[in-house]
C-alpha cells in the first residue's frame, strides 16, 4: 500500500505550517478520488476540475479531521457531496453507476500494476460490467467494499448506516452481483475455476 508517512503523519506536519506536505496526500490519493469523481460526471473535463475542488475543500477543511477513520473515508463524504453539488448547479442528472463507458473511462486510467496486465485487464472489464449492471445502490457498496477498501464500518459512516444493515447490503449485493456474473459472463466464470 502507501509507503512513507502515514496520512495521520503527513496531516500533522501540514497543521504545523508544512503546507508543501499536503502534495504527498494528494499524489496518494489522487487516482482514487478522480476514479470517484468520474463516476459521477460521466466526463474527464468535469472529473479533473472537480477532483481539483475536492482537494481544495479538503486542504482547507483538514483542521477538522478528528482521524476517528481513515482518511480515505473522510475524503469520500468530501467527493460525494462535492460531486453531488456540483451536478446540481450544471443541472446534470446525477450519472449512475450503472454506465459502462464510465468503468471502460476509469480502467483506462494507469492503475501502475503491469503483471499480467492482459488478463488483469481482461477480468477487471468483465467484473466492471457486472458490476455496472446492478442498481446504483449495490453498486456502490461493492465499489466502496472492493474497489476503495472500506470497511463495514466506514462504509457506515459514509452511507449513514449501522454495520449491519451495511453488512446486510453488502451481502445482497454480492448476491446480485454474482447472479449477473453466473448469467452474462458464464463463459468467462468457468475459465477463472
């Protein structure tokens, strides 16, 4: 995963006055936010100024990280609203997960893992699909679970839910899911066994 200082640390030094740290924060997280932001815009442009937004509200709001969850977790309430805003004043309708060309946009982009990046690439596609055939809700808890590496816990805290009824959705989720695997990709299924 990360190496270096930790985002606790790095959040520290950027509270002392060492405003240069916060890039390390922003390079760490950076493919991670613009993932999420696409997915909401359906639009590079609009994903790169509003990932740039983001980082802004969340520089200027780090006084107020309690570092009760991760960072990552706290920086995803800053996405979702900011994308949500932002969508709201262009009119747009709020893009659902279940768009295609947004998980074909997003693979696209480096992940900087090169191993068998063929057939890597070849089952992210396939599970991207799957997954953008379920509803937006499901979609979004296996993203959150999978794809951003929440917990139970955070995925709580960012969905306004109690662990277990994120446990539930996540469940059913993974059961939906795994029905539009079995259903469109059976080929595929019974080569990964």
């Amino acid at each position: 995963m990360a190496t270096g200082p930790s985002d606790s640390e790095i959040i520290s030094l950027v509270l002392k006055g060492d405003h240069n740290a916060y890039a390390l924060l922003v390079e760490r997280y950076k493919s991670y936010v613009f993932t999420l932001t696409l997915r909401f815009t359906k639009n590079r442009e609009d994903a790169e100024e509003v990932a740039q937004d983001i980082f802004v509200k969340a520089y200027r709001s780090l006084a107020d990280f309690k570092g009760t969850a991760k960072f990552s977790t706290w920086l995803y309430t800053i996405v979702n609203t900011t994308c949500i805003t932002f969508l709201r004043k262009k009119r747009l309708q709020v893009s659902s997960l279940d768009d295609e060309r947004t998980f074909e946009v997003a693979d696209s982009q480096d992940s900087g893992f090169r191993a068998n990046q063929v057939e890597q690439k070849s089952r992210l596609t396939m599970v991207n699909r799957a997954i953008a055939m379920l509803n937006p809700d499901d979609a979004e808890i296996i993203t959150l679970f999978y794809k951003n590496e929440q917990s139970l816990e955070e995925i709580g805290q960012i969905l306004g839910l109690e662990v277990n009824t994120a446990k539930v959705r996540l469940h059913r989720a993974r059961a939906r899911l795994k029905e539009k695997m079995e259903k469109y990709f059976a080929e595929e299924v019974k080569d990964l066994n």
